[in-house]
C-alpha cells in the first residue's frame, strides 16, 4: 500500500516536470509526511488543459452515501480497477497524476514498533503516482467534495524486504496518455500499472517521528544511521 509520502520539491519543480502552468506556491509547498484525508496536489486535464489542483486523498465514489468511505480507499490495487465498482468508471474518464518525491513503508522488527524505511528515485527529485479522482456531493452541505487515490502494484526489489506493495510511479513519457480522458482503452492503460525499475530506485530507514501525521517537517527524511 501506500499510506504515507512526501513532495518536496518546489512549485516550479512540478511546473516543469508535468507541464502546467504557474501554481500557488502556497498549496504546493514543500511536504514531508503527507497523509490520507489531508488536501493533497494532483496534475490532471480538463477539456485539453492540463492543470494542478488540490484533491483530498481518499476517494469517495459518486454514488457513496457517506464521505466514511474514503478512509478505507486510499489504495486502489492496479490489478483490480476494472473490476472494483468504487474505481471501474473513474479508471475509465478521470485518473491523475500525485506529484511526489518519495515515500513511506513501516517494516516489522522484532516485538516493537515497526520501523519506518523513506523511497526515493535516484535521479528524479519528483515524480508522479498514478492516481484517479471522483466528485461526491454532499447532500446535506451541498458541497462538492474533490477526492483522489494512489494506484498500487506488487512490490519491486527494493520494496520487498519491507512490503508486498508499492506505489505505480509513472514514467514521465506516459503522462500524456494516462491523463487523457479520451483514452478508454483499460487493456492499454493497465500496461503502465507495473513495479518501477529497481535499480532506479533506493532506500533507507528514517525516524520513527514520521509516525505522528501531524508532524511535518524536512527532518523526517534524515537517513538513521543506526537501526
């Protein structure tokens, strides 16, 4: 799975490597413990355009009675999206894009605290989630609520010795056709749902600070030098 990730590379770090245009410097500064239900950035086309905006992470299908369920679909298995009723359609007509520069997976170590491990690429300082995003209304505000998830996939090498899942990273020449609305072809689309190159890859242990979602600050990707 992927339940925890941080972006740290600046507005126009993201501006350049998706393409879109000036973003609020505000909404995409620097974060280093990103977490489910929090407003998170996301790259996505409307009628041609391509443009950043903001989506709250955890998705809420249309026809959900309730936004609880978001909590629960953060994740959405590549290997299942046409099949899932929460995810079939907006795989279909509405994916995205998660801008980010690496995450978070918890490995078990003996009786204790699991022990947290940072993933990073090592040569692009940002890079993209496959995502997909719906509109929920809810009927007692009236507001319209924006939500997103992170496709997942099985684990490459790196990942393996601490967990059986991974994010789907895309690569930088398939984000014109994973955001274009009129590709429907989800035979196609599912070819780019696999593991990134491992050896593009890297990883180390980070503090276990890391845990609390409410902290937030660029030390928590500090390398722990002594396990």
């Amino acid at each position: 799975m992927c339940g925890r990730f941080a972006s740290k590379g600046s507005a126009k770090d993201i501006e350049k490597e998706f393409k879109v245009g000036r973003l609020n410097k505000l909404k995409f500064a620097p974060r280093y413990n990103i977490a489910p239900s929090q407003e998170i950035g996301a790259i996505l086309e409307t009628d041609g355009e391509r443009i950043a905006t903001e989506l709250r992470w955890g998705l809420i299908p249309s026809w959900a009675k309730d936004a609880g369920v978001g909590n629960k679909l953060i994740n959405a298995r590549a290997e299942t999206l046409c099949e899932k009723p929460s995810f079939k359609n907006a795989f279909r007509a509405r994916r995205c894009i998660i801008p980010a520069s690496g995450f978070y997976e918890w490995a078990k170590k003996g009786a204790g605290a699991k022990q947290p491990f940072y993933f990073y690429l090592k040569e692009k300082p940002v890079f993209g989630f496959a995502g997909l995003r719906e509109e929920w209304l809810d009927r007692e505000s009236g507001e319209l609520v924006e939500t997103c998830t992170i496709i997942t996939t099985e684990a490459n090498e790196v990942l393996e010795p601490v967990h059986d899942r991974m994010p789907v990273i895309l690569k930088a020449e398939d984000y014109d056709r994973w955001l274009d609305a009129q590709v429907k072809d989800t035979a196609a689309l599912q070819t780019l749902l696999t593991p990134y190159p491992a050896d593009e890859m890297a990883a180390y242990a980070v503090g276990k600070a890391v845990n609390n979602p409410a902290y937030d600050a660029p030390e928590l990707i500090d390398r722990l030098n002594s396990l």
